[in-house]
C-alpha cells in the first residue's frame, strides 16, 4: 500500500525479510489507540470532516474489537495493514487521510513507547509483590542464626533475614530504575513525522494528552531517530534479571542435599527422566539463564543503534523483538521468583545446626579481644587464626572443644598479656546468638537492624506502589476519555 514510486510488488522473500509482522501483534492495541488519537486531532484542527472522522474512528473500533479480522499476509508491517483495513472499511475518501501528518517513523516509536509504557507499570507492580514476599519471610526468620559466605566458603554469622533483605534491597534500587526510567519513556513523538514536522497545521500536545503522555519530545529529529530511552529500559532489565540471577545461584546451592538449608515448593520443581529420587529447580536454573538472555538482547540493541546517522533507518526495525522480548522474559521471570520465595521451605534447625558448629564466629572473638584487652587487631587476628589452625588440625573441632593447653600455647607463641582461662571463656561464650547481639555497625544482622529494614523497605514498597497505581490509572483514564471521545464522535 505505502508503494507510491515503486511499481513492482514486492518478492515473497523481500517481503517475509522486511516485515515485522511475528512483533507487531503486541503492539497492535497502541496502534489503534493512537490513530484514534491522531484522527480526532485531525478532525480538531479541521483536516477531516465530521462524516470522514465517524468512519475512520468506526473501523479502528470494528479493529479494536476483532484484531483477527485485520488481513496480514500482503503486509510488511501492522501499520500498513491497519490502515489498509481502515481504508477497505471506510473507503479511501476517509479512511486515506488518516495519515495526514504522520509517518510509520514516529507511529512506530509511539506505539513501541506506550507498550513500554505499560510494561514498566506492571513490572514494577510484579516487582513491589516480590519484595514485599523477601519482606515477609525475613519478618518470619529474623532470629535463625545463618553463614554468611565470602568466595563461597564460611565467613560471618548473619540470619536468613539478612539474605533476604539483601536481596530485597537489590531489587528496590533495580525499581528505583525502572521508575525513573518510566519518565523518559512517557514521552509523546507523535507529530514529528518522517523526520521534520509537517506543514499541515497540528496540535502533538493534545494527543500527547488524550494518549496519558506527560510531554512531547520537542525536536522531530530526536523523536524519530533516538531510542536512548529504550536502552535506558532493556539496561535496567538486563540489571535487574541479573540480580535475581543472583538469588536463584543461592536458593539452587541451599537447596542441595549438602546444603540442605530449604527446599522449593514442588510445584517450582521438575524431575529426571532417568533418575527417580531428584527434584531439580528447574525453573530457578531457567531464571538464571534468562539473565543472560536478556543481557544478549541489550548488546543486540546497543549493536543495532551503534553508529546510525540521524533520523530512521530501517535497522531500528529490529530494536522491537529483543526490547519487547526483554520486557516479556523479565516480568514471567519475576513471577516465578515471587512464588518461589513466597512457598519456599526453610530448614530453620539445620542453618542454625550448621552455623554453630562453623568456626565463623572467629571474627567476633577477634574482636572481643580487641574490646576487652586493648590489643590490636591484627594480634586478635593471628591468635584467633592460630586457634582455629588447632581446631582444624583435630579433625575440625569447634573452638569450644579445644583444651586449655591449647589456648596457653597459643598465647605463649604470641606473647601477649592474656590468660588462657580468660581466652576460653570468650570463645566457650561466643554462640552466634551471641554473635549477632554483639553487631553494633548500622546495617547488620542484628535483630534491631534487622526490623529498622524491614521497616523501611515496608514503607518503600507502600510509596512505590501507591506511584505506580497513580501512574496506571493516569493512562487507563487517558484511555478511557478516549474512548469516551471515540464515542461521542460516533454517537453524534
């Protein structure tokens, strides 16, 4: 349809290569959406009459409700065939001035801007769910003595809790991103045409307006050709499905037999086909693969967009799968993960059994020493890494089974002021329990740190979700006065 010098049809195969009709589908609504928008503009401003309006706005409503019946195989993109049903149900008088002051290169970037739009809404409400769950069971375990792992060997005594609201706390600076990024990609750039505006007589802020955009992109140039706001959006997925790639790795190495700190719901589980006892987490092993996948989809795009002169090249076509795939990937990937640590079980009495019998309370005699006898701590650190290469050496006792004798030993080698019954009592009374009453630092496991972040982060999620309802019910009114427009128009 949009052949006007060209006179040859298109090849089969030149038309299978340029269309991007397997994407356009998702973004169909929007394009129906914003011709509805576009038209009545049209109408406002006197380019169309009253009757040519009635017929465009009646077969974008006949498409709304029956998209099936929009013919695709002749087209390269949804664009061109919606206007073509347009233009068949209203006849070319009507239906052939709805792209008066309008080119595929901002209708595009419109529609692909109002689905992201909306993607971000609901990510970030998927999101805000996941968070809240993290918050949940921290509440629940807040006093389960856990190891905490650096180089993936025992470190320091913290909590489940503490894992949880680590991880909590990720995620609300990847919705931190996200919510900001929604501004930038709230931006109408309708009205910018081709490339350079148009000199037919038209109003962008009042589309921007009927379609819940907060402002219009000022320069045509801009409009058409950027998509930095795009890979502002797929960078910030790319980070945020990395994190969550991150707690998969952890709830996959607890949930072994050896770890055996919980075990996943069965319904977030799979099996073997050959070996009847496993349970593999299948769908946490998926999760941490999408992270890579939708990493792979922002270098395709910043490949794509790498270097293009200014205004629209057709290459930009291809930005939409790996962006659109992203959004899609990222927010099922949520969903699992909100079921996973919402159903998770936790084995509260083997991480406390296992966290007693570590020698990751070694930092925290270090320290009682340093406290209680004025020593320096890198002295505290060679006694106390000496007692530990004894406890070691009998076949991995616990500290408090060591004798007296080795402690004398051990203070004799490095001559300091210290008794050796003195010595034992610090490390016969240091528990994790103790451990963690001992924390006094702003940010760690101790039970009252533990709730001054679950307070927070409560309330950090109540104001993100009251911004991202705000924000959904802004567009869905936007929508909803057009189409109260729609109806008007076609009533009167």
């Amino acid at each position: 349809m949009y052949r006007s010098r060209p006179t040859d049809k298109l090849k089969d195969d030149v038309l299978r290569f340029l269309s991007s009709m397997g994407e356009d589908h998702s973004i169909l609504y929007y394009d129906i959406v914003g011709s509805e928008a576009h038209s009545i503009m049209l109408h406002e401003m006197g380019h169309i009459t009253d009757g040519e309006l009635k017929k465009i706005l009646s077969a974008l409503e006949e498409a709304k409700k029956n998209p099936a019946s929009i013919w695709t195989e002749e087209y390269e993109d949804i664009h061109e065939a919606l206007e073509a049903f347009v233009i068949k149900h209203s006849g070319m008088e009507a239906g052939g001035k709805m792209h008066i002051a309008r080119s595929r290169n901002d209708q595009v970037v419109l529609d692909v801007r109002m689905k992201i739009r909306d993607d971000i809404n609901e990510i970030c409400a998927a999101l805000a769910s996941l968070v809240q769950g993290l918050v949940q069971r921290a509440k629940e375990n807040k006093q389960v003595p856990m190891l905490m792992y650096t180089h993936l060997q025992q470190a320091q005594i913290g909590t489940f809790s503490h894992f949880l609201l680590s991880y909590a706390y990720g995620l609300m600076r990847d919705m931190e991103r996200l919510y900001l990024t929604y501004h930038r990609i709230n931006q109408s750039p309708l009205g910018a045409c081709a490339i350079g505006g148009s000199s037919i007589t038209i109003d962008r802020k009042r589309t921007a307006m009927l379609l819940g955009f907060d402002s219009i992109i000022k320069n045509s140039i801009d409009a058409t050709s950027s998509r930095d706001a795009f890979l502002e959006y797929a960078s910030t997925l790319a980070i945020l499905t990395s994190t969550l790639g991150r707690i998969t790795e952890d709830f996959i190495i607890w949930s072994t037999t050896e770890f055996g700190y919980i075990e996943l719901a069965e319904r977030y589980t799979s099996t073997s086909s050959a070996m009847p006892q496993k349970k593999n987490p299948d769908p946490l092993e998926l999760t941490r693969a999408k992270a890579a996948v939708v990493t792979g989809n922002l270098v395709s795009i910043l490949g794509i967009v790498k270097a293009l002169p200014s205004g629209y090249s057709r290459d930009l076509q291809d930005i939409k799968p790996p962006l659109l795939g992203a959004s899609a990937i990222t927010l099922d990937t949520i969903k699992i993960m909100d079921g996973v640590v919402r159903s998770l079980q936790i084995d509260n009495e083997r991480i406390r059994q296992v966290a007693s019998t570590s020698y990751a309370i070694a930092i925290d005699i270090a320290e009682h020493l340093v406290l209680q006898n004025k020593i320096p701590f890198r002295t505290a650190h060679k006694i106390v890494g000496a007692l530990v290469g004894k406890a070691a050496s009998k076949g991995n006792i616990p500290l408090a089974k060591l004798e007296f004798a080795d402690a004398a030993s051990v203070i004799n080698a490095h001559k300091v002021d210290i008794k050796a019954d003195q010595l034992m009592k610090i490390i016969n009374g240091m528990t994790p329990e103790k451990s963690l009453e001992a924390r006094k630092s702003s940010g760690s496991p101790n039970l009252l740190e533990q709730e001054e972040m679950i307070k927070s982060l409560s309330q950090g999620i109540a104001n993100y979700s009251t911004g991202i309802q705000k924000r959904t019910k802004m567009v869905e009114g936007s929508f909803d006065n057009l189409e109260r427009t729609v109806k008007n128009y076609l009533q009167s």
